[in-house]
C-alpha cells in the first residue's frame, strides 16, 4: 500500500488543479452503504447514459447546422503522410516570417482532439503546439477530463504563426484548414474540444460567438463537438475558469457514456 504522505500529495495536487480551474467547492462523498450482490453480467441492463453538464439555460442553446457536418470523411490518410504534403509551406503570406511550421503532436490514434487558434512565439521557435503559458494551462485542462497530454492529440486551425499573434485573416483559413479537416479525418477522435472563438467557429462554419457555442456537445463529422474559452484568454480573465471546468465535465462524461457502452457490448 502507498504510503500516507505520498496519498496526501496526491490529493493536494488533484485539488490544487481543481482550485486553479476555479472550482471553489466540492461535494462531500456519501458514506459507503452495504452493496446489494451484484446481478450476473447477463442479466444487467446496459448503464445508462451519463448526464451532460449542461449549464446553459435550454432557450440559450445553439442550434447549430449539423447536417453540414453529417459527412464522416473516410481516410487511410496518415498523419505523417498530410505532413509530409505540407511540406516546406508556401501556400499563404505566413511562411516568409514563420520559423516553424506546427503541424500538431500527441497521440495519433487519440479519442480527444483539441484544436486552438495559431503557434505563438514559443510554437513558431519549438515547431509544437501550446508549448508556452497557454499551453501549461491546457495541460491542466487537459487532466481535468481524467486524461494526460499524451493521450490527446492537438494542433490548431493554422499552421503557422501570423506576426505579433495577430488573428488568423480568412485567405490563411482558406489554406491552411484542408490540412486540418485532414488531421481529423485521420485521427479519427470521438470528439474535439474547440478551443477558442477561431477554433470554434472555423470548425463550425459560424459566427455565434464562443460564449453562446460552448457548454454543449455538438454533432460533428461523425463525432462530437465542444467549444470551449481559449487558455489564453483564461490567463487573461481567470474567473471564466469555472465555465471551462464545465465543459470539461461534459467531454469527460461523453467519454466515460462511451467506455460505459462498450464494456456492456
Ligand atoms: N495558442 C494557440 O491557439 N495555439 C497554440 O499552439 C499556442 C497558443
């Protein structure tokens, strides 16, 4: 048995991720009642679905277009070889002051994709994804869902990093998103977290602001969809944290509904 002050670490580090995703209380567990014996697996109905955090009032929610999104592109596309199409890149007005191009990094099998906006300064120097203070948050955020940073995979709507972190402008869309569509076609993840307004709307095809997008578990090319608010603009307005722990809840419910499902089939 691990020893109590290796447990207590433990615990101290899970709620210090907890605190810094702004969750400020947490229910008590309930005392263990006596469990009934539990019914062999052949007379046990399948679990039922998880409930979704969902947050918003109904009235609130989006209805977004999801028959655009109906169409499950089939690939046997790796992701080595969309890279390797990539190339050198000189498709859009990016590539003269890029210093590297950031494709995207994790598990290329992975069940969770995150998608952000574009490399900053320390994207473009290391060639990854969310490597500089917004990127140690998504780690955090990352955890939140019961996962680890290896186990996703993440990359963003453009390749490369447009000058002074300005925002991407439509023609470097144009380009560069066939290479994204791609990535999730070959990923193949259960759902995609959205990150940010760029993200999300690009993905989308919308212009509903991110406040009204996320908080929802959207159909999206044969998986789900949820927005949710930048880690950059999190470092920048902290108290918007909580929102972003919700919507973790519904990725990570969403999920546990799916390992649930298969381990009754
Ligand atoms: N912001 C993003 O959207 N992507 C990164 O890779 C880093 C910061």
């Amino acid at each position: 048995m691990k020893d109590k002050a290796f447990l207590r670490k433990q615990v101290l580090e899970h709620l210090r991720l907890y605190s810094d995703l702004g969750v400020r209380w947490m229910r008590a567990p309930e005392p263990r009642r006596k469990s009934a014996p539990r019914k062999p697996e052949s007379q046990r109905s399948a679990a039922p679905p998880v409930a979704m955090a969902d947050t918003r009032p109904a009235a609130a929610k989006i209805a977004v277009n999801a028959s655009m999104f109906d169409v499950v592109p089939s690939s046997d596309e790796s992701l080595d070889a969309i890279r390797k199409e990539l190339g050198d890149c000189r498709r859009c007005k990016l590539a003269p002051t890029r210093t590297n191009i950031v494709f995207g990094a994790g598990n290329p099998h992975a069940d969770l994709m995150f998608v952000g906006e574009a490399p900053g300064a320390d994207e473009d120097e290391q060639g990854l994804p969310f490597v500089g203070r917004a990127g140690q948050l998504l780690t955090k955020i990352i955890e939140s869902t019961g996962m680890r940073r290896d186990d996703v995979y993440i990359c963003n709507i453009l390749k490369c990093r447009p000058p002074g972190n300005r925002n991407p402008e439509t023609d470097e869309i144009a380009s560069c998103e066939q290479f994204l569509f791609r990535q999730i076609a070959a990923v193949k993840p259960k759902i995609i977290c959205a990150l940010g307004a760029f993200g999300a709307q690009t993905l989308l095809r919308t212009t509903q602001p991110i406040g009204r997008l996320r908080g929802q578990l959207i159909d999206y090319r044969g998986a789900k969809l949820v927005a949710t608010f930048h880690p950059a603009y999190l470092l920048r307005n902290p108290i918007e944290k909580r929102k972003v722990w919700e919507d973790m809840q519904i990725v990570r419910n969403y999920l546990l509904s799916i390992q649930a499902a298969n381990s009754t089939k």
